[in-house]
C-alpha cells in the first residue's frame, strides 16, 4: 500500500487475486523462492504523458495519457485504452492487472498492459476528438509495435477513436502496420466479430455456467448494465439464446423495458445518435426511464453488469438474491464489489468473475492479430465458432481448477489460479527478467 499510495482499484484488484492464489502458491514453493508474486505486481514499465489540444472554440486543453506495460511474459504487452474523466494512474493500473490474468487464460500468446486518458469524449465533436487521438499517438507511438504493445478499445474508445488513432500512428510511422492497434475498422485491417466478442463471449461464458447448473437463458429474465459496447452485444446474443432482457443503463439512469430491450432502437440511440439512454424510453411505449435508483432492484435470473467497476454492491447483491437471480457474469471489469461477490456467492448465484467471462474481447483481439499477420481475414462464421470455443475452454479451465484445488463452482478461484499459473510458469523459464 505504501509502495502505491491512492491506488484504491488497483489495490482491491490486487487483494483479490492474492487472496485466492493461496492453494498455488503451497503447490509450488519455486514461485515463492523466484518471487513471483512480488514480480508480477509491479510493473515492467510504465508511462505517463501530457496530451494538449485545441478544441473547436481554439480554446486549449492539457489531458494526461497512461500507458502500463504490466508483463509480458506470454507475448506482447495486450489491452484496451480507457477515454473516461476518471482515469488515473491506480485505474490504468488495475485494469492492467486484471488483464495479465485474463489474457493468459485465453491459452493466446498475449502479455498485459492498459492504458488511457482522462480525455472525456461525450459531448465533443468528432474534429475534437480527431485532433485528441492524434495528440494522444503523437506520444504513444512510439512505445507501440506488433511485437511490443498492442492497445486495443475500451470506454470511451470504439471504432471511430481506434480509426483516428491508427491512421495518426501509419502517418508518422510511414507503415501500414496493421497488427499495431485491435478492434480497427473491417475495412482497413480489422477482423469480424472484434466488435461483439465482448459481450458475446460474456454471454457464452455464462450460458456454460448455465448448463453446468443444468439451466439455459432459454425464458429467462435478464439485467444487462451499461449501454455501451459490451453491453450491447451481450444484449443481442442473450436475446439470440432465448433471453429477455428487461433493463439496461448508463450513467445517468435505467430503463425497465418489461417486453424486452428492442435492441434495433437502442443500436440507434446510442451507436447512431450518440445520445442518452432517456432517449431510447421516449420513443418505445411501455419502457420507463428511471434515475436514482439501481438497476439492481429490476427483478432478474440473469445480472451481467457491463458498464464500469464497482457498480454492484453489497445491497444491489442483495437485491439480486431476493429477487431469484442464479447467475451473474460480469461483462465489465470488477463491476462487483468485494463484499457484494460474498454475498452472492454465499447465496448460491453462480459468479463470472471478468477476468475470465470478458476475456471474450482481448481473445478476439489476438485473432485479429493472427488474421493482420497472414494477410488473411476470416468469416463472421467462423470467427465467432473460434470465439465460442475459446469461451467454453476458459470457462471449462476454471471449473476444472476450482475442482482441482478444492473449492468446486468457485470460477474466482479458478481463474485467478489458473491465470496465475500459466504466467508464474513462463516467468519461471525467462529467468530474473
Ligand atoms: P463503453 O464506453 O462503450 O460503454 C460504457 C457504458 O457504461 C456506457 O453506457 C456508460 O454510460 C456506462 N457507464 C459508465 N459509468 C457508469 C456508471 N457509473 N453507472 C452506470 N453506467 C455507467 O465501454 P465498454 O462497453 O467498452 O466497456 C464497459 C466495461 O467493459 C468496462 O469495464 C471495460 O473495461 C470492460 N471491458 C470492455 C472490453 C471491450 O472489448 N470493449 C473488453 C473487456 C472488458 P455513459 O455513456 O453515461 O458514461
């Protein structure tokens, strides 16, 4: 704690993986003696930077932009770029953990890092946030590369920023370097189902959770948080398996929608328009917009909070038991507060951490680099039979290992120590690296 003041999410990320890789750590005293544990929670490398741009008034603003090389033991440094007025250093950094983790779950040759700004694009204009994204490569560039570090989206970074970000890093590289950036455009070098792999591979993770428990999304009742990437594409193949989703957000309120999220308006609303999710209650009959209450409360067999972290706590846990919620998949990353994972866990609800149910996307990411490496692209098809079986591996991984050391139907226990594992192991044979 003293070695990372303020670094609050970092910190609770940290403590949660700790606190289950216990059992590993006994099975294995060469990773206490190469002090692993110690090693992987400091970064390889870690930049911080200035970004100054003009928005359309010529007024001048001075953002700072994160990039966090965590490890990169199993390849290149992997993970998305968070656009949010949040982020700072302890937010780069958790995600960066919780990514080391994930990416060497997906059994891919993808090292851990994330990075990001504080740059907030709602509300800009497209010039403004053009001009942002090429201040921002200006500096980052250079630390970047298909064998070095391969940023990819998060919030507030879709398909519109990665296009200007990556035409601003082919300008001053002079490469049409396509393996350098994920989640590109389909036209210039990016691979189908990048897109939805988030939240499609979210809800094939728990539909295998699901089935373990001898249950289907088939009638159920379903809350989806967020109305962003993730959580859109989770809404459409919950819907393709059977699913009802009633509720959806985002930072300004909920709507209920009891017949079911009509998933064409709010692809409109929000991927179109770019506007609220009020907008999409104003033009469906019978969907309620709500604010200042939590989406929790709307009665479901289904939670997958794909919006931000810590967006679920110990009431809204409790809520969910109340209601007969049996599983929750967290589509975002540690969406779930400690003291809320508890209590679900404690109540029966079988519990998708993230690290291994939203790995969906960074395995996605991996496939687009395969695809950018063979000057080959894949069908919609098969590139989403490729992301489902990677989903169904993971999810068979981690209850395997949670059988295996005891704590059988504990998928966080599964993952932290089967991720934990495979990196341990390749920084084992690298050597004091
Ligand atoms: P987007 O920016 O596309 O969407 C984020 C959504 O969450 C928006 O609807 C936003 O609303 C909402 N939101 C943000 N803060 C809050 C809040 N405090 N309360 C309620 N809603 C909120 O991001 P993504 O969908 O890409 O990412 C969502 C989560 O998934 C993040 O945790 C991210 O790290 C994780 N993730 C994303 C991956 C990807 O491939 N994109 C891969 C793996 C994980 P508003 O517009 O009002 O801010």
């Amino acid at each position: 704690l003293a070695r990372n003041p303020g670094e609050v999410e970092f910190h609770q990320a940290v403590q949660e993986v700790l606190e289950s890789i216990g059992p590993a750590v006994d099975k294995h005293p060469e990773y206490a003696d190469a002090r692993i544990v110690e090693r992987i929670c400091e970064p390889e490398r870690q930049i911080i930077f200035r970004v100054p741009w003009e928005d359309d008034h010529g007024e001048i603003h001075i953002n700072r932009g994160f990039r966090v090389e965590f490890n990169s033991a199993l390849g290149p440094y992997k993970g998305g770029l968070r656009f949010h007025p949040t982020v700072m250093l302890g937010t780069v950094k958790f995600l960066g953990f919780e990514q080391i983790f994930k990416n060497a779950l997906t059994g891919l040759p993808i090292g851990g890092g994330k990075g990001g700004s504080d740059f907030d694009p709602r509300g800009r204009s497209d010039r403004e946030v053009m001009r942002f994204c090429q201040s921002f490569m200006l500096e980052l560039y250079r630390h970047l590369g298909e064998y070095t570090d391969v940023p990819a989206g998060d919030m507030g970074v879709g398909g519109r920023e990665l296009g200007y970000l990556f035409g601003q890093y082919k300008r001053i590289t002079n490469r049409y370097e396509s393996g350098v950036l994920t989640g590109k455009g389909l036209i210039y070098g990016g691979a189908q189902v990048r897109k939805e792999a988030t939240g499609y591979g979210c809800t094939f993770f728990v539909d295998q959770m699901l089935r373990a428990r001898g249950e289907s999304f088939d009638g159920k009742d379903v809350v989806v948080s967020g109305s962003g990437n993730v959580a859109i594409y989770t809404i459409e193949k919950v819907q393709q398996l059977g699913g009802r989703v009633v509720a959806c957000s985002d930072s300004s309120g909920f709507v209920h929608d009891p017949k079911g999220i009509d998933l064409e308006l709010l692809k409109e609303v929000k991927e179109v328009r770019r506007e609220r999710i009020a907008a999409y209650a104003e033009q469906r009959a019978n969907a309620e917009f709500v604010t200042g209450r939590s989406v929790w409360e709307v009665p479901c067999a289904v939670a997958m909070p794909s919006a931000t972290q810590n967006e679920l706590d110990e009431d809204d846990a409790r809520a969910l038991l109340r209601n007969g919620c049996i599983a929750v998949g967290e589509g975002a990353n540690m969406p779930t507060t400690p003291g809320a994972v508890r209590i679900l866990m404690e109540g029966g609800v079988s519990f998708a951490p993230g690290k291994a149910a939203n790995a969906g996307g960074v395995a996605a990411s991996a496939l687009e680099m395969q695809q950018n490496a063979s000057r080959d692209s894949w069908t919609f098809e098969y590139s989403e039979t490729r992301l489902r079986e990677i989903m169904v591996d993971i999810h068979d991984r981690c209850y395997a290992t949670a059988e295996e050391y005891g704590v059988p139907g504990n998928y966080v226990a599964g993952a932290n120590i089967g991720g934990y594992a495979r990196v341990a192991e390749a920084m084992l044979a690298l050597g004091l690296i």
